[in-house]
C-alpha cells in the first residue's frame, strides 16, 4: 500500500545518498526548463499540446485559446428592426407578428370582442359562447380591466384568450413613444393581475398605429391583430345587418371584429347566436386566435361540410 511504503524507509546511507541525487536532478531539470523557455520553439506550442491530446495526454492549463473548428460560422447578428412603416409591417408579417386573417386555405375562423369587460354585455356574451361551446379573444381595456377584473379572470378561466386594447383607447398614432409604453404596460399589467396570464395578442384601438407604436409593440413582444370581417356592429343598425354582414364577408382564416363594450351592445348580443349558427352551417370551425395562428401555415387542410343552402 502507498502508505505502508512511505512508512518503511530504505537504510540511513542509501537515504543520503538518495537525498542528494534527488537535489541535482532538481537542480538539473531546472535548467534544463530555463534553457528551453529562452529557446525558440521550446516553449509548447498548440501544435504539440494537440499532439499530446491526440495521445491522451494532455497539459493540465492550455496555453493558447484554441480557435473555431474548420467549417464554423457565428451566428448571424439579429436584424435591426426597421425603421418605417412599411418595412416594419413586411417584417413582423414574416414572423407572423401582425396579421389581419388566419389560413386562407384553413375554415377556421376567430371571433374578437372588443372594449370590454362590461358588467353587462360580457356575461351574456359569454353564455352564449358556453352554450355553443366556442372559444373566442377578447382584446380588453385595461382601465375596464381594472374595474372589473372578476370578467377578465372568467374568460380566461373559460379558455378564451385576453388581449391588450390599451389603457384608455386613444389613437396610437398620435401620442408620444413613452406614452404608447404606459398604455400597452398597464395594459397588460392589468390583465396579469387579473387573470394570471399576462397577454401576447395587441389590437390598436380604431385600427391606428404608427411606426412608433409598432416599435413599441415589437420591442414588447406583443402580436398586433387587426381583422378582416367587422360588420361595424357599433354603428347599431340592426340585428339583420350585424348578421348578414358578418356571414357575407366571412372566408377561411377570418378574423370577425366584434364588440362587447363601449356602448350599448344589444343588437351585437342579439346577433351572435346567429352568427354562429350560420358560420356553423357554412363549414366553419371557431378558434382562438392563437389556435388561428398556430395552424397559419398548416398544410393540410381540415375537412369541409359546408351548407351553401344557408
Ligand atoms: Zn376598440
């Protein structure tokens, strides 16, 4: 055993003279390094300490930092995002970041609410989604959010999705950049705390943005949604018109603009059940918007039933 050969020395002689050759081949392998270190060449190269690796042998500190293997190129540096409107539109299209429609090739299509929660029309709206066991978006208001949090945490219990329609509706286009933040953050704050899920979807009140707010929203991460299909329910001018418009313009991969708040919301809860029914019988499938963009670029497409009789 290693200790027992410690403990058992050889005679006192061989000891001694043991000792002093071990002092000049101290000494001698001393210079021997000194003389090799001012020596061109004698200090190890990388050269030798990958001959020693390739031996299984290598030097306990590396004295050269080794460079890339043949073939690597670094990553690419992530593209600056731009500067105007139209470039900065084509870029987060590419990325599936702002978009006004679904699949085309797909019959799914999403329906959105708008400017609530409203302790009114929001209840009735979501029992009529639970009666037809649709999910739907709702792109709140963050100060509605504030007053009525107990909705937003309902939708987002229920399995639809909460986006951010800003603190106070203002055209984006017309405040500052720092204002823009303050309206998207709250915003989104809000929905957190009320919901437990903080949002990934953003809607521009009235469709109004700028380069700015777009800046804005991209650096914040959030996907901007416009639509394709609003039959202007607002305006209020009738249950048969919300329908009709609504049917006339849907197609696959839609997005209808609807509203839950902001006004007086009647007719667009009266038309909804029909809505449905007819989106139904035409074949559609209703969806979230991230189901929508989840199979955006789905290449096989669902199988159809429509109803053209409708
Ligand atoms: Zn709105």
């Amino acid at each position: 055993m290693f200790t027992q050969e410690l403990e058992s020395p050889p005679g006192q002689q061989c000891q001694q003279a043991g000792t002093k050759h071990s002092t000049l081949a101290i000494i001698l392998s001393l210079i021997f390094i000194l003389f090799a270190s001012l020596t061109p060449g004698g200090i190890p190269t990388r050269t030798s300490w990958k001959a020693h690796g390739s031996q299984g042998r290598s030097p306990a500190t590396p004295w050269v930092t080794p460079s890339p293997p043949p073939g690597f190129t670094p990553s690419p540096t992530p593209k600056p995002f731009p500067t105007t409107l139209q470039e900065q539109i084509a870029y987060l299209q590419a990325q599936d970041h702002f978009l006004s429609q679904g699949n085309p090739h797909l019959p799914e299509i999403a329906l959105t609410f708008d400017d609530g929660p409203n302790p009114f029309y929001t209840p009735q709206i979501l029992a009529i989604l639970e009666h037809y066991k649709i999910k739907a978006t709702f792109f709140c208001v963050g100060w509605q959010v504030e007053n009525y949090p107990d909705l937003v945490r309902q939708e987002q219990k229920a399995g639809h999705v909460v986006g951010n329609h800003t603190w106070s509706h203002p055209y984006l286009s017309r405040l500052s950049g720092p204002e823009i933040v303050s309206e998207l953050t709250r915003t989104s704050d809000a929905i957190q705390r009320a919901s437990g899920v903080r949002p990934t979807f953003f809607r521009p009140p009235f469709g109004d943005f700028s380069s700015a707010a777009l800046t804005r929203v991209y650096h914040l991460g959030l996907i901007t949604v416009l639509w394709n299909d609003s039959p202007a329910d607002w305006l209020r001018q009738g249950v048969d018109v919300i329908l009709n418009r609504t049917l006339s313009r849907a197609g696959d991969g839609a997005i209808i603009l609807l509203h839950d708040g902001g006004g007086d919301r009647s007719q667009t809860v009266a038309a909804l059940p029909f809505i449905i029914e007819g989106l139904h019988q035409r074949g559609f499938q209703l969806v979230t918007l991230q189901q929508l963009i989840t199979d955006i670029h789905g290449k096989h497409p669902l199988p159809r039933h429509r109803q053209l009789t409708v």
